[in-house]
C-alpha cells in the first residue's frame, strides 16, 4: 500500500495486550524539510528507523502505529485507535532519542495525578475515557521530563545532530560493559550489535547490524564488521567481515574479505 493512500487510514501493531496503558506512534510523512524522503519516519540512526527506536522505548506497552503529516488533527486520527486502556500515549517518530526509563517516569506521573490530558514537550498522555468524549484537547496539564528525550528531528542535519547523541549512548553503554574503545570519535556501533567484555577496538571501526562480538577480541584499525560472530579471542586486521562467522581465537590479517562465510 503507497504511503499516500493512507493518509486516513491506520496501520496497527499491537503488544503485550494484558497492560494497562497503550502508545500511539505518529508517523510523521511529507514533511517539507526532508525534501526527497517522503518518509522520514523510515530513516535510519544507528541501524535502526527512527520510529524503530520509539517502538523500543515502548517495549513493555501495547503499541499502535497511524500515519500523519504536520498538518493532522490528533483527535482525528487517533479516536478510532482507543481501547480501554486506562491511559493512552501520544508520540511522534521525529522523537528518537526516548528511552523505556522516561516512558515509565511520565506514566508514574500521570497515574500519581490522574489527570485527563498531560501535554508533554512532543506529544501528549490522555485519560482515554475522557478523550473520547471531547472534540478539542484542553484543560492540558503541561509537564517536561529529561528534554534531551525530545529534542526533535526536524530536517537533515537535525537527524545528524540526535544520531551523535545515539552513538554516543550505544558507546557508553559498550564501555560501561568492559569495552575498550580507544577513539569514540572514530567507532561506529549500531543499535543491535552485542560486544562482550575485555574487547579492544581501535579507532576507525565500523560495527554493523545483528553483529556478535566474542570475549576478548582486538578490532585493530580500519574494519567493517557487519551481521557477522566473531568468536571470543580473535584479532582482525583493517579488513571487511559481512554476513560470516569467524571462528574462535582466529587472526584475519589486513585487507581479508570475508562474505557469506558461516
């Protein structure tokens, strides 16, 4: 189904039924500042789509998704979405940067509150009883959590600005877990990529996609890694690895290819 096609109607995608409140993820399309991509929603930030990194965030709700562009009226679009969830969330996808502990930080507040709408800096929190009988949003409780979560991606070089702070993250929590990586400036790790502890990587790395880093490994200068296990004690020399296994306690010397190698 084109994008344009849908502009009224609504994809839906469902989650963990059994909890009490439920996200709705705006996907944001023709928005004029992307130019060419009609659908920003669908660009990648460290291996993930940016409303890819909202579904994350939302991991333990239900989760709805419905397309929308800057112009749509929010009652509009998501009054046919409701259930009877106690409360219901309102994100848009230019808000990759929110993390699971802010969702929880707002929903524990709204609860301690039982307020009917909470307008967050993007997006909103409703009692969902209460929203489906009014045809405008007021009475609005205006409440900001960590900002950093919000800072929105409204053209192209915002997309590169909030993916510095994702890598920076993913970095952070790489190290925090017994990785040394020797120049964060040069290293580029996706979302999804699991490195265990007492690796070292060396700068100018690039670690890709479903990519498993064994124990004590050495990432020497200058390699792409990407949906490829490297074995715990291995060394890789300034070469390419895509879709392969490298065995354990193995040394690929410089400027190897290895591809499709499982």
């Amino acid at each position: 189904m084109e994008i344009l096609e849908v502009s009224s109607k609504i994809e839906v995608e469902i989650k963990k039924a059994d909890e009490s409140d439920v996200a709705i993820i705006l996907l944001l399309y023709k928005n004029p500042n992307f130019k060419g991509f009609l659908k920003p929603f669908d660009l990648e930030l460290c291996g993930k789509k940016l409303w890819k990194w909202l579904e994350l965030a939302c991991n333990d709700y239900p989760i709805k998704t419905t397309f929308c562009t800057p112009e749509s009226d929010i009652l509009t679009l998501i009054k046919p979405m409701l259930t009877n969830k106690k409360y219901t969330m309102v994100l848009y996808s230019d808000t990759p940067l929110i993390q699971n502990n802010t969702i929880e930080e707002i929903l524990t507040f709204v609860r301690a509150r039982t307020a009917n709408v909470v307008n967050l800096t993007r997006g909103f929190v409703f009692d969902t009883e209460y929203i489906k009988t009014v045809d405008k949003i007021q009475n609005n409780l205006i409440e900001r959590f960590n900002e950093e979560d919000f800072i929105t991606v409204y053209d192209l070089k915002q997309l590169e600005f909030v993916g510095q702070i994702l890598r920076q993250r993913i970095l952070d929590f790489h190290q925090k877990n017994g990785v040394l990586i020797y120049d964060t400036n040069s290293v580029f790790i996706d979302a999804d990529v699991i490195i265990e502890s007492g690796t070292i990587i060396e700068p100018n790395n690039i670690i890709k996609g479903k990519t498993l880093i064994g124990k004590n490994c050495k990432l020497e200068s200058g390699n792409v890694i990407c949906d490829s296990i490297v074995g715990e004690n291995c060394i890789i020399k300034s070469s390419y690895v895509s879709c392969s296994k490298v065995e354990k306690n193995t040394v690929v010397e410089p400027f190897e290819k290895i591809i499709n190698k499982i």
